[in-house]
C-alpha cells in the first residue's frame, strides 16, 4: 500500500486491545532527535491511551539507529518485557551510508526477535528526506511511532493468547 495513501495513525477498523497486563520497551534514536522524539511521544501517549500502566514502560535512548539492536538485545536480556519498541530515523543522503544503515537495523531488529522470542517492533523511519520525516512524525501520515505501539500491543497479545 502506498504510504501516501495511509495515514499511519488511522485503525480504523482495527481491534486494539488493553495493554494493561503487558509490560513495554520503548528504545529511542538520538539521532534526528525532533523525528524521534515525536515519534517517542506517539507511542508512548498510544500504550497509555491502551490503559498501559505508565510504571511498566521502560524508555532507552541510544546514540543512533544502528544501537537499536544492540539495546534491544540488551533489554531483553535483562528485563522481562511483553514487547519492545524501536524507534529511529535514517534520512538518505548522498552515500550508501543509509542503505547499510537501514539493511543492518532491519535485520538486526528481526534477529533479536527470534533470538527472544518477544516481539521487537521496528518503528524506524527509513525516507529519502527532512519532509517525508516529519510527514511521518504527526504529520500529514499520522505517526509511525503511534503505529508501532498498536503493533506492540497486538503482537503482545497474540503472544499470551497463544501461551493459554
């Protein structure tokens, strides 16, 4: 689908459940910090919204998006956590810089999945500029840091649904 189609923070037709019993994760790029920190913001205000009880919400900040991993990892290593969520922005610029970037992170975030078991949301902005940044920021496509905390919520559920 198309993102210039979607709003991000549209659920429409989505079933969202509580996330009162799961506990959370929030992992935050520094780089590109005012992207990032609205994306923060996003998923943040979504878990409580979702009756997410603010004490079980754990938020990291790491130097870029490439320490996402590593932090997950780091995280889930040492906490118990229902899901994680990692948010980032790489904007491409004139070096293929951002595809090694956005390649790594993409596996990496996938890979920590598998290692753990718990699901590790990729909430990284990956755009070609500033403006398609900000668009997806609470822009005019909503918030992909919104985005990423329903998908958190809803993979947390489907883990403990399948855990009965």
């Amino acid at each position: 689908m198309a993102t210039h189609l979607k709003n991000l923070s549209d659920f429409t037709g989505t079933e969202i459940p509580s996330a009162e019993k799961f506990r959370f994760g929030i992992i935050v790029s520094e780089w590109n910090h005012e992207i990032t920190n609205s994306l923060y913001k996003g998923a943040f205000n979504v878990l409580l919204k979702h009756n997410a009880d603010e004490k079980n919400i754990l938020t990291l900040y790491v130097p870029g998006s490439f320490e996402l991993t590593s932090a997950a990892d780091m995280l889930l290593s040492s906490k118990t956590l229902n899901a994680v969520i990692c948010l980032g922005c790489v904007i491409q610029g004139e070096t293929p810089h951002f595809d090694f970037i956005c390649q790594a992170v993409a596996s990496g975030i996938s890979n920590v999945t598998i290692k753990h078991n718990k699901p590790v949301i990729f909430g990284v902005l990956t755009t070609g500029n500033l403006q398609q940044a900000i668009d997806r920021s609470g822009g005019s496509h909503g918030n992909k840091g919104e985005e990423a905390a329903v998908t958190a919520i809803k993979m947390a559920q489907i883990q403990h649904d399948l855990a009965i």
